[in-house]
C-alpha cells in the first residue's frame, strides 16, 4: 500500500507532517495499481496527471467524501463512501477507523484532529459530531493545545500580496441585499476569496488561469447559505462545470471549476447563474 497526493501537499499540511515526523507522501502515482481509495476528492480531474493513470489502468476506486458527489464520480466508484452531513471528510475516516474496530496512535489522532481544524475553518464550520468526534480523538491521545503550533505556518509575502490585489480587483455585484464580490489573480484565489468574504462579501468568486485552465474558487458565508439556500458546489460548480466542458465540486460554502473556457466568460457564467437563484429570493 501507498499514499499519493498527486497535485503536493498545501502549506499546512507539509507543516503538520514535518512536526509530526511524517514523511511527505509520494506526488507519482504507480501505473501497477489495483485499488485506488480517494479521499476528499470531488472529482478525477483534481488530480492532475494521475486522473489518466487511473482511467487507463481501469482499476477499483473508493471514494471517501464528504462533498456532493459529483456525476462523473459516481460513474468511475466502484464504491462511493460519502456522509454529506459530516463537517469534514476527517469525520468520514474516522467513522471508518471505528466501524473496523482499529485503534488510533496519537499522531494518527493528532492528524485527524488537525484535518477537522483545518476542514471546518478552525471549528466554524464544525457541528455537533465533529465535536464528539474531537472529544475521541483527544481521548485517543490528539493534544489540541499544540494544533496553532503543529500547523502554524504564518501566510507569507506572495500570499499577502495577492490577496490585497484582489480587493483592490474587485467588482461588486449588489443582488438585493446581498452582495456578490469578483476578482481575478494568478496565484492563492482560495485564500483571496476567504479574505473577501472577510471584507464583508457575502459570496466572492476569485478566477485565475494556470497551465492552460481557468480555474475559479467560490466562497459563501454561512448566512448566504442558510438564508438563500444556494449551494455553491451543487448549484454553481458542478454545472457549470460541466456547461462548460470542465469540472467543478465542492461544499455549500466553498466551492470550485475548473475549465479550458475564458476567464471573464466563466465567471460571468457563475454571476449570471447567482443572480438567476437570488432575484426571485428577493420578492
């Protein structure tokens, strides 16, 4: 058995890794596989290269999710393991380490404990399992005291930069009483869109181009999903997506596409397709 992470390892993830004394996971997926479990993986496509070698060894493939399963997915799973209500696909491994009667190491429970930190936006996003679940792990060995210090890995220059381009980008879209914030960048649009919605946005769509694809991530508050019931991955990313001849996938609140389209048409796509979901809302 492997782990592969085919597109790398985000900062925090390298940084938990290294003060957990694990080493980083290979990015080559081997072309001799004969089952292929993927974890928090919407679609094929968010794993680059690796995708083709999946398709052309035609081999099993579990999925483990917590996202709105995507159509392409479910075509492909030879078995799809998916709880849309848990807070992060963390909740889902560990439902599975508890169903198959295994016990957790301390670093596998301060890794997971990390990963629900992380998924949930430092507990915002958390519900009432994921704290059950977090007594487990804490239970298990996990030390929450040390998750700012295992994952700290303070934003750097480029990161900064970036997201203070794509507020001075910005175009504002008012729909009734909502407010809709575009921006485009070349680099960190997932980090620009969380910083949007912190300015006061309540859904911002950052795009940007990279190795010949559009790719654009979507934010919302939970407010905006709550009141309007508009899910980003559900009613934006996945068909759009596929309008366009890409793929798109997410959560209610965090969401992304991917195309080969232009930039300024995609998103104006996602805009459009927002303000035919919120006008009827507004009478």
């Amino acid at each position: 058995m492997s782990i592969c992470c085919p597109e790398g390892v985000g900062a925090s993830t390298s940084q938990l890794l290294e003060n957990l004394g694990i080493d980083p996971p290979s990015s080559k997926l081997s072309s001799d596989v004969d089952l292929a479990v993927l974890v928090d993986t919407n679609t094929l496509d968010q794993l680059g290269k690796a995708a083709d070698v999946l398709r052309d060894a035609d081999v099993e493939i579990v999925v483990v999710d917590h996202h709105h399963p995507h159509p392409d997915t479910k075509k492909v799973a030879s078995l799809l393991i998916v709880d849309e209500t848990a807070a992060a696909a963390a909740e889902v491994v560990f439902d599975l380490v508890l169903s198959a009667n295994e016990r957790l190491e301390a670093n596998e429970s301060t890794a997971l404990l990390a990963a629900l930190y992380v998924e949930t936006k430092h507990f915002i996003l958390a519900r009432e399992s994921t704290f059950h679940i977090a007594a487990k792990l804490v239970s298990s060995g996990a030390n929450p005291r040390r998750l700012s210090e295992i994952l700290g890995a303070p934003m750097n220059r480029s990161e900064r930069i970036a997201r203070l381009k794509a507020a001075s980008r910005n175009r504002l879209l008012p729909v009734g009483n909502w407010i809709i914030v575009t921006s485009q960048l070349g680099s960190y649009q997932s980090s620009a869109a969380r910083a949007l919605l912190g300015l006061g946005a309540h859904v911002a769509l950052v795009g940007g181009e990279a190795r010949e694809r559009v790719r654009v991530n979507m934010r919302s508050t939970e407010d905006f999903y709550n009141k309007t019931g508009v899910h980003l991955a559900r009613d934006l990313a996945i068909p759009i997506g596929k309008e366009s001849g890409g793929t798109g996938g997410g959560h209610p609140t965090a969401a992304g596409l991917t195309t080969k389209r232009e930039l300024e048409h995609t998103i104006t796509a996602c805009t459009d397709k927002l303000k035919k979901l919120l006008v009827p809302l507004q009478t």
